[in-house]
C-alpha cells in the first residue's frame, strides 16, 4: 500500500477494512431542480469563455498585417486570454466560495461586454493584449464557476454525466470558435472575431439571474487575500517569461520575470503553509488522485490551446487557406470533443478514470506524431482533419475523468479550490503551452531564415534591416516580399519553409510533454479499486473535520 498525502494510507485502509464485510454500493445522484436549465445556464457561461479563448487565433494573420506586428506580439495576443484566466482563476473562485458564485458567474458575464468591444476595435496591438487579458479576468471570475456549481449541485453518477457534457460541449464550442471566426473575416474586419459572443453572453447574463440558484455550499471562512496576489504574480510573471525568452535584447526581462516567478512561488507555497484559512490547501493538493490530475490537465489541454495556435497560422501561411478554410479544418476535433464525451463518463465508471486518462493521452500522442510527420508544404486536407480528429478523441477522453478525479477528491466547501485547479489546468496550461510554443515558433522561424539569408548568393544585397523584417515574423516576411516583386517568390519559399522548422520544433516539444504526462498517470494514478477506496477515505476524513 503507497502512502500518499495527508491521510490517503489511512482512507484506503478504513475503506478496505469496510469493504471486507460489506458490498461497496454507488453514491446516491441528486441534480438541482430545472437541472436541465441550470446546467444549460452554465454550459453557455463556459462556452463564452471557451470560444473568446480560441477565436483570436485564426485572425492572426490579419491581426499581423494591420498592426505589421513581430511574432512575439502575437504570440502574447493568443495568449493574453489565457494569461487573464490562468492568473485569476485561483482567486475568483476563493472569492465565489465565500461571496457567491452565483454573483461572481454575473459580474464575469458582463464584463465580457466591454473587454470584447474594446479587443474588437483596439488601435494598437498593445491595446489589444491588454483588452484580450481583461476578457480572460472576466471569464476568470464566471469560468470557475461554472464547474464549481455543478459540483455543488450535482452529485454522484448525475454529477460525472453533468460534468462530461460539460467538458465535452464546452471544449467543443471552443474549437467550433475559428469555424464562426473564419467566416466572419472573410467579408468583415479582424476585430469581428471579438464580438460575435456578445448575444451569448447576454443569453446567458439572463439565464444565470433567472435559474441559477444563489448560496449553495458556500464557505464562511475568511479569503486569503495575499495568498491570492501572490498567485497573480507568480502566474503573470512565468509566462511572460516564456514569452519574452526568445525576443532578442530581451534578456535581462526575462531574467527578472523569472526571479519574480520564483520568489512568488516560494512566498505563495510558505504563506498557504502558515495561513489559517489558506487560498490553496496544499494537503488536500497533495492527494494523489488530485494532483496528478492536475498536472495532466495542464499537459493536454495546454496542448489541445498550442496545436490549435500553431495549427491555425500553419493552414493560412504554409497551406495558404482561407480564414473560412482554416477554421472549418478544425471541425474534426469538435466533433470527436462531443463524440467521446459521453463514452467517456461511461468508461471511468467501468474502468476507472487511470485507463480514461492514459487513453486520452495516446490519442494526443498520436495527434502530436501526425503533426510532426505529416503536416508539411502541400499536405493535403486527410492529413490536417487526421491530426486535429485525433487530438478531438483524446481531449474528448480525458476531459471527464480528469475534471471528475479534482472535483471528487476535495470537500464541497473547497469545490471552487477544485474547480479553479480545473480551469487553472486548462488555463495555465494553454498560456504555458502557447508560449511555449510560441517561443520555439519564434526562435525556430528566425534561425531557419538567418542560415537562409546566411546561404543565400546575394546575401551581400541583402541589408541587416531588410533581414530583420524578415526573421521578424511570417506577415513581416510577406511585407518584405511585396516591397522586392523580383524576389517574392523566393522570400515566400523560405519564409514559408523556415515557418515549419518553428512549428516542428513546437511539435516536438508537444511530443515530449505528452510522453511525461504518460509516465505520471501510468506510475502514480491509482487504478480502479484504489482510486474508489482512497475517495472514501477522503471523504470519510473530510467528513470528521468538517468538511474543511
């Protein structure tokens, strides 16, 4: 018998002791009453959230054109969304434990209003980071939410099917977001992607206020309110540092974005160790069924976020489609999301949520290795549908039990701890990812076109300006090739070539990522038996100190 944090030796030996005499029967289901319509509420709630994440990047081509912006800016313009949401998340969803989620669901749902308007008609790309990162504290304080209520709503075998649809419609709503995006810019502007959510987000203002139930299983201790600063500076800080790590004569920012992520860190985990009522309980974070699928979470969501970031560029820089093309391409990886969504609550209740996981995570794999090996100059369509259905099937897997495995495995006052792990998964692990690989993009796409303008027989006519527009991003390159007709073709073939040494380098990192996320869940998730008897004991000692 393993023993793992705080108290799971001694849950799995109470529950096997009751076990030995008696049959093992299922938690009751409960669901609220109109459960139908609540759960619709907060499905769309998410679904603004899900959809805002994803539409920017198939505008950004067009987005580099207008504001003729370097790679980094767009990277951090994907990325502002998340970095709203994943520097928030903890916080907001301490404060809708102690304040009210149902409040914290409507304040979110209409700041979206304005953080959408100001993102749609943004003058600088700068204006559009900060407007994209307002957007993500708005969702910040509705997202948690969402998953927070379920659990506190719902329970049982209701809960895990409310929790699949859930994750399953919600994930697919952000991959149908580039479908809607792509068509809206081939007759309107690039700003038209940020606004198309606002009927959304007003449907679903008016559900909340009118279905949604107030004060259910709130908490009346005190928030943490330095623990949760510290969360916000720690978050902010590492993945800016991702992001400015490949930006040349960046370097002593990066380094102070780094020291500040790191003292953070440090600050954070010592003041949740001391504080009486801690933001982030690090015992009940150190429960294994928690925390490895905490980690998994970040690892394949934070993939599913840098494929589609990549993914979307590649279609319309490399392949040359349309913005409709390129977002209709994603269509597979919806469609799977939903598919699997449902067979999956099925599998985990009779395989448990280990074999779920480690399913899901094959077909990333899978996804990853069609991308590295396929996705090339001239790749038809069968090959990009393969890639993005494969990486549907495995999201479509993994969602469900890995929601499921946070939200079960801590006591309903903490819900919002468990829901927030749930969205800071997601979150943090699509800024993590995006920036990631945004950066090898960035630092692939420069050194292919450097050894390129190295090896090049005119490279005496090429000036350090000229180059500089050229390493500085696929759009500057396409500039550049306009300016000098008698080369464009040649400055396009490159560009287009150094572009796929960037995104294969991402791929890779993908691949990798992917690997360690299956050695994790193989050697420390418990299989089938275990994971229900060290959920007992979690709740048998939940129960005897007051499900706090």
């Amino acid at each position: 018998m393993s023993l793992d944090s705080d108290g799971d030796a001694r849950g799995s030996t109470a529950a096997a002791a009751r076990g030995a005499a008696t049959v093992r029967v299922a938690p009751p289901s409960a669901a609220p009453g109109r459960a139908g319509l609540v759960l619709l509420t907060l499905i769309l709630a998410a679904g603004v959230a899900n959809i805002n994440l994803a539409v920017a990047n198939v505008a950004l081509p067009d987005i580099g054109k207008a504001f003729n912006a370097s790679q980094t800016a767009l990277d951090l313009v994907a990325v502002g969304y998340s970095l709203g949401l994943a520097t928030s998340v903890l916080y907001l969803g301490a404060l809708g434990d102690r304040y009210g989620r149902k409040l914290l669901l409507v304040v979110g749902m209409a700041l979206s209003v304005p953080a959408c308007l100001l993102a749609a008609y943004a003058p600088s790309a700068g204006v559009l980071v900060g407007a994209r990162v307002l957007g993500g504290l708005s969702a910040g304080m509705a997202y948690p939410t969402t998953l927070a209520l379920i659990t506190a709503l719902w329970s049982g075998v209701a809960r895990t099917r409310a929790i699949a649809l859930w994750a399953g419609i919600g994930s697919a709503m952000a991959a149908l977001g580039p479908v809607v995006s792509g068509a809206l810019l081939q007759h309107h502007w690039w700003g038209s992607v940020f606004v198309f959510t606002l009927p959304l987000a007003a449907v679903a203002l008016v559900m909340a206020l009118l279905y949604v139930p107030s004060h259910v299983n709130e908490s009346s201790n005190p928030v943490d309110n330095l623990g949760g600063i510290l969360s916000v500076v720690l978050v902010a800080a590492l993945i800016l540092a991702i992001n400015f790590a490949p930006v040349p004569n960046a370097g002593v920012l990066t380094l102070v974005l780094a020291a500040v992520a790191v003292v953070a860190t440090i600050a954070f985990v010592v003041r949740q160790r001391r504080a009486a009522n801690p933001l982030y309980d690090l015992h009940i974070a150190g429960r294994r069924i928690f925390w490895v699928a905490a980690l998994g979470g970040v690892i394949v969501f934070g993939s599913l976020m840098g494929a589609m970031f990549i993914g979307q560029q590649f279609m319309q820089n490399v392949l040359g489609y349309s913005t409709l093309d390129a977002g209709l391409a994603i269509l597979p990886a919806a469609v799977f999301m939903v598919l699997v969504a449902a067979p999956s609550a099925r599998l985990v209740h009779a395989r448990g949520s280990r074999f779920t996981l480690l399913a899901g995570y094959l077909f990333c794999l899978l996804s990853f290795l069609t991308m590295l090996l396929l996705w090339k100059q001239g790749t038809p369509y069968w090959q990009v549908g393969l890639g993005y259905g494969l990486l549907g099937v495995g999201i479509g897997l993994f969602g469900t039990p890995a929601s499921r495995s946070l939200t079960s495995s801590v006591p309903v006052r903490r819900v919002g701890m468990a829901s927030g792990t749930a969205d800071l998964q997601r979150d943090l692990g699509g800024a993590i990812m995006q920036s990631i690989f945004g950066a090898l993009l960035t630092a692939g796409y420069a050194a292919a076109v450097a050894s390129a303008v190295a090896g090049a027989p005119d490279k005496s006519q090429i000036t350090s300006s000229v180059q500089s527009q050229l390493e500085k991003s696929f759009s500057s390159a396409a500039d550049v090739a306009k300016e000098y007709p008698q080369y464009a073709g040649a400055i396009t073939a490159a560009a287009k070539s150094s572009f796929l040494q960037g995104a294969n380098w991402a791929y890779g990192a993908g691949i990798i990522a992917v690997v360690a996320g299956i050695v994790v869940v193989f050697f420390c998730f418990p299989r089938k038996d275990e994971e229900e008897e060290l959920l007992d004991g979690y709740q048998e000692r939940d129960a005897e100190s007051g499900g706090r």
